[in-house]
C-alpha cells in the first residue's frame, strides 16, 4: 500500500531534453576514438578504441526490437527506478515489441540467470520511487573467469541486445571488462554504463554528476537545517554530523553550502589530526566567549581516511589483510611507526579499521564513527583548558540513500534511461550515459556516451596494480569549494544557519525542480 505522497508521485511525468523526446528522429555521432595509454591498450585489446558518441538529429530511424537486461550495483541511490522506467520507455517506442529484464540482486542475478521480465505494470508501480526494490541490488563482481562465462551463458540464453549496469566507479570498471570479454567473444551486445552514487564521486569532463546525490543531499540537508534550529533554540550541544560518502567530501560540501554550519571538515584539505581537533577546540572557545555553549559540525564519512597518518596506517593495513586472515597477525606486520599510530586510536577505532573489507580491499567507512572517536579527542583537548562541552553525535547515511527522488533526479535519471534505449540500439558498447549542463535549461543538457576505458587509472585494489575508474574528489580550485572557503569564516562565530526544509514536489519550480547548489 503506498502513501498518499507515493501515490502522487507515480503520475510525476519526467522532464526531458527535447531530443529525447522522439528517439526515431536521433541517432548517435561517433566523436573519435580515445588515446589510451599502452598498459590500458594491452588490457582493453578489443575495446581500447572505442568512440565517444553524441546524439544528434537525424531522419526518421526505423526501429528493430530490442531484448536489454538491466542491473543495480552497489549502494541505493535516489532515482534507480526511474532509470529503467527510462530504458523501459525508450526500448518500447523504438519498437513496441522490444523487453525489458531486470537481473535480481545485482551481478549476482547475471551470474546465476535470476532475472525477471518488467512489463508496463512492473514499471508503473515505481516511478519516481526511491529505492532499487524493484529487482534489487548488491556489491557482487565479476571477477573470476568462471563469473565471466557464466554472464556470457546468461546473455546469450536471454539473447540480450545490451546489458545495462548501473553503478558506481568499480561497477562502472567491472561493465568495460564485460564489454572487453563480450567483445573477445565475438557477441554483438552493448555493454552500458549509467553513473550511479550519492557519493558524486564518479565524474569526468562529460559526467558532471551521478544520480542520487542531489536527492540523498536534499534529505540530510533537511536533517541538518532542523538540527541547527534545535541547536539554537536549547542552546546546549554540540551537533557533531558525521555524513556519508566514502572517500569524497561531495556529500558534506553541498550540504554544508545549503545549511551553513559552523564548521565542515573536508578530508580533501588532508589535515593532521591535531590540527582537526584544535581547530574544533578553538571554535568551542571562542563561541564560549561570546556565550555561546552549541553548534553545528558536519564531517564526511571518509575523513578518517585522509588523515594523512591514519591514511598511511590503513593503505597498510588493507595490502596487509589482503593476504592475512588473522588480525593480530595483521597488526604485528605493521612498521613501528604504523604501530605507534594503531595503538595511540581509542580500542574502537582499531576493531573498526581491521573490520572486514569491502569487496573492493577497502576498509568500509561507512563503519568507523569517526565523530565519536573526535568528540572523544576534542573533550580532552577541552579538559587541559578548563572546558567542558556536551556533545550529541549523529550518522546520516542511509536514510538519505533511498528517499523518494527529487525532481532533479527523477528527471535526470529518466533521461539516462530513454539515452540508454538509443545507445543499445545504435549498437555502441563499452560507454557510460553521460549529461552534461545539468543545471541548465534541458534543452541545454548535452548527451553523450563516453567509452569507460578513456576515465580508467591503475590503482592498488587488494595488494594489486588494477585498472579502475579513479574516485572524483573534492576539487579545492572548483568554484564551489572555493564559495565555501570564502564564506566560512563568517558560519563560525555568527549562527548564519539556513533550514532548506523537506524536499519538495509541488509549488515553484525554484523550490521543486533546483539542482544541487556544487553545479551552479
Ligand atoms: P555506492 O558507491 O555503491 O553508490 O555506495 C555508496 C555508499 O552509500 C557510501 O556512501 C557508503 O560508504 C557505502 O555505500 C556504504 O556501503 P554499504 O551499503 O555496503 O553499507
């Protein structure tokens, strides 16, 4: 049964770019292949020089049927369903015969052919919903050569046309390598990519955001405005707001522009602990002056990650427990200076950076609570100078993850979705779904579909030099960041608080229908 609000929203009719509108009167335009450098070449042999593509007009294209599979990778973000309501729409007008599939549980559903077909009523019943419910999700990833086959089987016994994978960067990654295998196969499907995250940390020149972020910042924002409100009405605790998005400070940048706290950590600025605790110590101080005894502190879930001490501790650790079982173990083949480091952390903290790996080799942020480890740090800094604070920690992740979309990203991912039909029917594989000028107007929005060979690095992954999509960070010449820098000084000691309130679906499309505030 869904809410009265649910209900409203599945009549929500996506905006998109015009020429979105009539996919038999586009087609896509290769752009040239991308230069990659040899040790990508060598890997990638059947897809290194793949072309970029941009939608273009053309005259009237018939379509054929089309069979395209789909699949949710990784964490949940915002808008997911409107991506295969998207795909859906757009699959069935190029030919009102094409299907649709959705592989249950992520990668996992490829892997063992768990699939299942999403007509119009299965479609219908999500749009504009959050969530991936609808066929589920999971970090699972193709990885070992069996995996691989087994995926192959799969397309081939559901004759798929195109795979479509939607995820994060490692998602993203593991989508060029079944294009490259698909490809060595000799099987004509088309591997895409949509860019999937809260996180925003998978972005290039041509995908300046991935879906979820603006509605996951909408609701902490929301969360945070109503804290700061409650903290200026008692007048007596310190907020200290640890908020989601593994490594990258996307997350607590935008939300930090929108509500104005006193104080926002970015772990870009790789500051060193002590420097971060008198920071926070100072700030306490210098509002006591002026009575001021509460305040608000936004710190990202990755922060713990970037200091530059821990950071050199923990890319240890995850090379160490990439081989070694045994915890102890793992401890005991730490450098002495790692070791001073391990054991000057509070008991907590050492358990929660020798917890168990993601899939990926890396220590799952998400578990560390970062914001009571500092809250414990900064009240003994408080305590040598005769001070006293009352602190209130919170972690707001997951209830950002899977809220209702915001216009912003019900549209935005819409449109990924109806690009993602013309893609798999111009027959382009290896790319991921790229929009460009979000921000503006849609009949300004740029669509393109990027081969994901041309954003790859290597990187260390458990132990090992492995080609992956680097993670976006916080860039600290962006203009948004810059914004922030300026203005910050003026959050700390003036309660220049702004509450953004709820998301929201009716009203003035300056309310309704903005963008998030890092892309204006
Ligand atoms: P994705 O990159 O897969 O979208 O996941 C993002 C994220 O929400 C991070 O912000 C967070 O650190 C992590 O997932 C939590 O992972 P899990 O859902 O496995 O607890």
């Amino acid at each position: 049964m869904l809410s009265a609000l649910q209900q409203k929203r599945l009549s929500y009719k996506p905006s998109v770019p015009p020429l979105l509108n009539d996919l038999s009167a586009v087609s896509l335009e290769p752009d040239g292949p991308s230069n990659l450098p040899d040790k990508l070449c060598k890997i990638f042999v059947k897809t290194h020089d793949l072309h970029k593509h941009t939608i273009k007009k053309s005259r009237k294209v018939d379509g054929r049927k089309l069979i395209v599979g789909a699949l949710f990778s990784g964490g949940q973000a915002p808008g997911g369903h409107n991506v295969l309501a998207g795909l859906f729409d757009g699959i069935t007008q190029i030919h009102p015969h094409s299907r649709l599939i959705g592989f249950i549980d992520g990668a996992g559903g490829l892997i063992e052919n768990k699939c299942k077909t999403l007509d119009a009523a299965a479609i219908d019943s999500v749009r504009n919903q959050g969530g991936f419910d609808l066929i589920g999700a999971s970090r699972i990833k193709i990885e070992t050569e069996e995996q691989f086959e087994a995926a192959e089987k799969t397309v081939r016994e559901q004759r798929l046309d195109a795979l479509v994978i939607i995820g994060g960067d490692d998602s993203n990654t593991n989508a060029a390598f079944l294009a490259e295998f698909f490809a060595a196969k000799g099987l004509s499907i088309s591997v895409i990519g949509v860019p999937k995250t809260i996180d925003a940390d998978l972005r290039s020149d041509e995908i300046e955001i991935s879906f979820g972020f603006d509605s996951a910042c909408k609701t902490y924002s929301e969360m945070i405005g109503n804290i700061e409100r409650d903290a200026l009405s008692s007048k007596k605790y310190y907020h200290f707001i640890k908020l989601m998005g593994r490594s990258a400070s996307h997350i607590a940048l935008e939300c930090a522009l929108a509500t104005c706290p006193n104080l926002t950590l970015i772990s870009e600025e790789k500051r060193g602990l002590a420097q971060i605790v008198k920071e926070i110590a100072d700030l306490i101080e210098e509002r006591k002056k002026l009575g001021k005894n509460y305040g608000v502190i936004l710190l990202p879930e990755g922060l713990i990650e970037f200091i530059p001490e821990i950071k050199e501790l923990i890319t240890l650790l995850n090379q160490i427990l990439a081989k070694e079982t045994d915890t102890d173990a793992a401890v005991k083949q730490l450098g002495e200076e790692q070791k001073a480091v391990f054991f000057s952390l509070p008991e907590k903290i050492q358990q929660q950076l020798l917890s168990e790996r993601d899939p990926h080799g890396n220590v799952q942020v998400a578990k560390i609570e970062t914001e009571l480890f500092l809250i414990e740090l900064v009240g003994k800094e408080l305590e040598q100078r005769n001070l006293k604070f009352n602190p209130v920690h919170h972690y707001f992740g997951y209830e950002g993850r899977a809220c209702l979309p915001s216009n912003f990203d019900a549209n935005y991912c819409y449109a990924l979705g109806k690009f993602g039909a013309l893609v798999a029917r111009e027959k382009v594989t290896g790319v991921i779904l790229a929009i460009q000028h979000v921000s503006r107007s849609l009949a300004e929005w740029e669509l393109t579909a990027v081969p994901i060979v041309s954003l790859m690095d290597f990187e260390m992954r458990a132990g090992k030099e492995k080609p992956v999509i680097a993670k976006a960070l916080v860039d600290l010449e962006s203009p948004a960041y810059l914004r922030f820098a300026q203005k910050r000084g003026g959050w700390k000691l003036d309660d220049a608080y702004q509450m953004p309130g709820p998301m929201q679906f009716f009203g003035d499309a300056e309310i309704t229908d903005s963008a998030p505030l890092t892309l204006k």
